[in-house]
C-alpha cells in the first residue's frame, strides 16, 4: 500500500506540473488590434519578454522591437507599419508573423561569452545585438 500512495503522489505531482499552475507564462490570445497593431494577452509568473517577427516574403523577416512583460496577466501589442515593416508589406495582402514568450534577453557579448566568439548560436545575437533564450510559448498567424 505505501508503494502505491507514493505512485500516486509522483502521478499527482507529474499531471500538476505539466498544467499551467507551475508554468512560467502562457500566450493566451494574439488578436489584430486596429490598423497594423497585433495584440498579444498572456500570463508570466515573472518577468518574461515577448518578441514578434514578421515574414511578408519568403527571403525577409523583420523583428520588432521586443517587449518586457511583468508578472502576472499581460496585454502588449506591436504595430507593424514602422519602418521597414511597412515598406515591406506595401503589396501584400496577407502578412505571417510569429510572437513568442521568452526567459531572457541576452547581448551578443553575453552570448559569445555563453558559447564562443562566432558560435552559430550566436546568429541572432549578431543579427540584432541581442537574442532570446528559453522559449516558454509561441504562437504564429498571418495578419
């Protein structure tokens, strides 16, 4: 009997960890806010960050500024017609974009310092002079 209370335990505790009781945060709902806005609503249980890329091609993406979330229930958006997002989806009638939710941002020089000057994990730390680093959600749409 003490064996099978002590399966139960480990089972009991397995199923709770994998809900969303003890998860750092969660996407809940990415809408289309007004023009050229998308509007991500989510939970963290710390503070995370939420980046957004945008691929109106095949051979371009572009990431939009990147979001620092606090603890709790979130709501950010992103506005898509800055900059070089807007010239790019000019003739496009429908744009694919991915929003993800982070545990931290680190610089290039942190992520050279992680894993070598010049590593290929380092790719979008040089590409933006930061990366992400422990993806938790993501969520991808075409707006």
């Amino acid at each position: 009997m003490k064996n099978f209370n002590y399966y139960l335990v480990v089972m009991v505790l397995f199923v709770f960890q994998s809900t969303s009781v003890f998860s750092q945060g969660k996407i809940n709902k990415v809408i289309d806010g007004d023009l050229f806005t998308i509007v991500v609503k989510g939970y963290a249980s710390e503070k995370l960050w939420i980046g957004c890329t945008i691929n109106p091609d095949t051979y371009s993406e572009i990431d939009l500024k990147p979001k620092r979330v606090s603890k709790g229930n979130y709501e950010v958006s992103f506005n898509l017609s800055t900059g070089a997002a807007n010239s790019l989806m000019r003739g496009n009638s429908s744009i694919p974009y991915v929003v993800a939710l982070w545990e931290e941002k680190i610089s290039l020089k942190e992520c050279e310092k992680r894993y070598g000057k010049g590593s290929k994990q380092c790719k979008w730390a040089r590409k933006n002079g930061y990366q992400f680093e422990g993806r938790i959600d993501r969520y991808s749409g075409r707006y």
